[in-house]
C-alpha cells in the first residue's frame, strides 16, 4: 500500500459546491451528489420516480457545475421525433452541398448537461443515437462522427422499461439508477410547501465551477488514481456472489446480469469519487457506490445493499494483507513441525469397563443391596468429598436402588453408604491402551532451517501489521466525510479493519507458539 495523499483543495472545493447546488432542497442530497459524481465520470444515471419529485430540477441545477454550462431538456413521447432531440435536418447543407446534417446547436449534442423524462417512451431512431452517446461520447451527424461534450446524461421515468430485448442494451447504459419518491420527513415537506425561493436558481461563484480546461486535466487524473487490492479483491467477490445467486435455479426470474463493460465504468466511477474526495487511491468506503450501479429491479436493492456490505465486512482488507495466505503459512509450519518433534506411544493401562453401552459394573461379593450397575453419567460426576444419589440397576438395566456415594478412595472404587455405614466396591476394568504424545529436541540443522522459516513469516508478519498501522489512519480518518457515500457505512469499514488487525496478532501468537515448540 502506498501513502495516502489527500487534496484538501479539491475536496472542498467539491464539498462547496455540492453544498450550493443542494441549497433549498429537500432530502434530494444524494441525488444531485451521484448525479455531480456521475457527470465528472462520463457516465449516466437513471431516476426513478413518479412525477413533481424533483427530476429535472437535478439536471437544471447541475448545469450550473460547469462554467459557461448548458443544458437539454426534453419530454418524451411516442410521437417525438429525432429532429426535437438532435436538431432539425439544415436545408441549407441539403440543397447546396447535397448533405443531411442536422443543426444541433441548442440541441441534446451541443448541451454538456442532458435530461431525458419518459425516456422509454423514445422510439427506435432516438434510443440507437443515444447508444453511441451514451457509450462513446459521439453522434453519427450525417456522413461525420460528431464528438459531443455531454458532461451529465440524466434521464428519468416513472416506470421501469418494458421486459423487452429492444430496450436492454441502453437501459445497460445508465450505470447509476436511483429510486426517488417524495418527501418523507414532515418538517422537510413543510419547509418546502412554504418556501418561496426559486428552487431552480443557483448563484455559484465561477471559482467553485468547472472549467473546460480543468474537465481534461481531471479526466487524465482520474485515470491515474490508483485501485488497491482490497478494493480489486472485494470486486472479485462481490462478481463472484452475483454469478452464484444468478446460476441458482430458483432465481431465474431475479437475474442480476451485470456485464464486463459495467464493471470497467464501476471502477471509472470508483476512481473518481476518490479523486473529487482528494485522494490519489481508491478506499472500501467508495465501494458502497456499487450498491447503485448493479440492481436491475427495485426489489434487488436490498439483496445487492447485502452482498455489497457482506463483502466488505468480510474480505475487505482481510484479502489486502494476505490473511488467509499467512494463516496457511503459519498452519503449514505448525504441522513440519509437529511431524518431527512430536512422537506418538503407546502406553497400556487399565481402564474402566463399560458394560451394556452406559453402566460401570460394581465387583460384589457380599450382598448388602441389590443392584450393582451405576450409570458411567453419574459415576463420572462423584467426588472424594460429598455424596451424591445414585441409580443402582440390575443385570437387566431395572432400577432397583437409589443411595448415596462418592468416589472411593482407590483407583476406580466406590464409596456406598447404606443402613449408616460405608461400603467400598472396586469397579471392573479392562486392559487398555492409550496414545502418549513424547517430544523430542530437532536436529540442529532442522532447527536452523526452521529459525530461518520463522523468521521469513515473522517478518511478513510485521511487514503486514505496518502496512496498517502507518497507511490506513489517514484514510479512516476520512471515512465518515466521503462526499458521495452515507457515513454509516463507515462502521463497517472499521469493523473489517479491526477484525483484521485482531486475526494477525493471533497469527502472530500462533508463530511465537511454534517457535516455542521446538527451541523451547
């Protein structure tokens, strides 16, 4: 793991203007934050919701994020035509040149901020254009591929498309979906029944807005932002978790496919939060922006909300510092070890006979009560102090005594008492064996090698411990702030890490143990 750096400049930045383009809305926060992250990462988000929850006002209000930004609105229906979103065909071009080439100024190409309502509503011409501008940043305009400068893509509906392979491959495209519905906190709604700002103004300084000149810049930062292993291997996971819920049988009708382009933007998405949150490496806090990008249904939301923090919680930075490896290093060792230094014998002895599966049999040659089989349970529970009640059951497992006992004072004997005195019984036995451990001291050059194997394991080890001790605080200390993702996630950031640090101090116990077999 390398330092971590943290740009405080950039950070705030961002922070300021998020907290600016979220000004007078309500509960509508995380909506424009992934709509904001989204734009910087040159993807898409989809909103879903019924109508008056705020849809547009998202995409009229990111426009302002950008310098000199404009933006495209459009309502779709079945009627609308490709000249109402790209641009009218330019007569001009048509009768002089023999051109079709449309005039998109003022249109979905010449806008960096694009929202799209009813987008299913679109028909066939409109939804193969939006492929190539969703996908590549390009509108085939006549003969000429036009490359476009569309920053955010929002679109929105009130439903979810139509099972219906036509509209697959760009509902595809929208790699953050987000359900919105309306306000659910009185005081919130209050406050925004009587508010009389104009909600779809915002005075942004030009200094916290984005310039063209710095949009490139970052694109290339972005790209340089590194994604470490916990990040990598919790991805592999998560990948593998879906593929096996989608290969069960009785969840054919509740797929989750998620293609290898999709986890390609993941990342891209991953990599920018961590650039627009100041730093320069991905962290396991960036990951719960996953939970947006992978449900297909709403219904999923919670499943993936699952999977995603399972995963986490789980193999987070366990994978990271090789846990598992080290475990097994460590176990390996133990058992070189104890196969030479650990002999097995065989010793005889006696040993109590256990009669018809649960009794011990009393030797009796006198007759002073009947019975003289006792339960191995109870046998087992007496002492050389207090007497205790005891079952006595004949040869044929009746019940025929109940007295008091205690453990006699010879080997495998029986204090009874009975009509105030004491009578002691030997209990039958038979030979027996038993399997002794017997330690023996190594050969001095096996011990040197196992010195040196030790040592190669400890230092790992500790390699390991450092790794998380010097590169992780300033990364938790962030946690709880990550501009795009809820604090309470940060818990479980920090319960992995702890766990983690827990299990390579018992590893490392275990090591000193070895060691301690066989030198000391």
């Amino acid at each position: 793991m390398q330092t971590l750096s943290i740009d405080a400049q950039l950070r705030e930045r961002v922070r300021e203007l998020l907290s600016r383009l979220c000004h007078g809305l309500y509960e509508r926060e995380e909506a424009i934050k992934l709509a904001l992250l989204t734009a910087l990462a040159g993807e898409s988000i989809f909103l879903l919701g019924p109508p008056g929850v705020g849809k547009s006002l998202i995409a009229r209000r990111l426009k302002h994020a950008f310098r000199d930004g404009t933006s495209f609105e459009y309502l779709m229906s079945k009627f609308s035509t490709p000249d109402e979103v790209f641009g009218p065909v330019s007569i001009k071009k048509l009768k002089e040149e023999d051109r079709y080439e449309r005039l998109t100024e003022h249109y979905l190409p010449g806008a960096n901020v694009v929202f799209l309502d009813e987008i299913w509503k679109a028909g066939p011409a409109i939804q193969n254009a939006l492929l190539t501008i969703l996908n590549e940043k390009i509108y085939r305009n006549g003969d000429q591929d036009l490359r476009v400068n569309i920053r955010g893509i929002i679109t929105a509906s009130n439903e979810l498309p139509p099972r219906n392979a036509s509209l697959d491959p760009i509902w595809d495209r929208f790699l953050l979906r987000l359900e919105l519905g309306n306000i659910r906190k009185f005081q919130n709604f209050v406050n925004m029944i009587v508010d009389t700002e104009d909600v779809y103004q915002v005075e942004l300084p030009s200094e916290v807005q984005f310039s063209e000149a710095e949009l490139v810049q970052f694109d290339t930062a972005i790209n340089a932002v590194e994604v470490p292993a916990e990040v990598l291997n919790t991805i592999q996971v998560l990948k593998l978790r879906i593929d096996e819920h989608n290969d069960r049988p009785n969840n054919q009708d509740q797929q989750i496919p998620i293609h290898d382009r999709r986890w390609k933007k993941i990342v891209r998405l991953l990599r920018t939060s961590a650039f627009l949150n100041g730093r320069n490496r991905v962290d396991l806090m960036d990951c719960f922006l996953m939970i947006h990008c992978l449900w297909s249904r709403p219904e999923q939301k919670d499943l993936i909300e699952e999977m995603v923090t399972d995963a986490i919680r789980r193999h987070g930075y366990t994978m990271a510092v090789n846990l598992n490896l080290l475990k097994r290093e460590v176990e390996d060792f133990e058992k070189d070890v104890n196969e030479e230094i650990r002999v097995k014998h065989t010793v005889a002895e006696e040993q109590l006979l256990v009669v018809q599966e649960d009794y011990y049999e009393l030797i009796k040659e006198d007759q002073q009560f009947e019975g003289f089989l006792v339960p191995v349970k109870q046998f087992r529970q007496l002492n050389l102090e207090d007497t205790q009640v005891i079952n006595f059951f004949d040869a044929k497992g009746n019940l025929v005594n109940r007295l008091r006992a205690k453990q006699g004072l010879g080997m495998f004997s029986i204090e009874v008492l009975h009509n105030d005195r004491s009578h002691t019984y030997s209990l039958r036995t038979k030979k027996g064996e038993r399997q002794e451990i017997i330690f023996k001291k190594p050969h001095p050059v096996l011990q040197k090698y196992w010195e040196e194997r030790f040592e190669q394991i400890r230092s790992y080890l500790r390699k390991q411990e450092e790794n998380l001790r010097n590169n992780l605080p300033e990364e938790l200390e962030f946690l709880e702030h990550n501009l795009f993702v809820d604090a309470r996630y940060a818990e479980v950031v920090k319960s992995n890490l702890q766990e983690v640090q827990e299990a390579l101090q018992k590893v490392g116990l275990g090591l000193e143990k070895v060691q301690f077999s066989y030198a000391g």
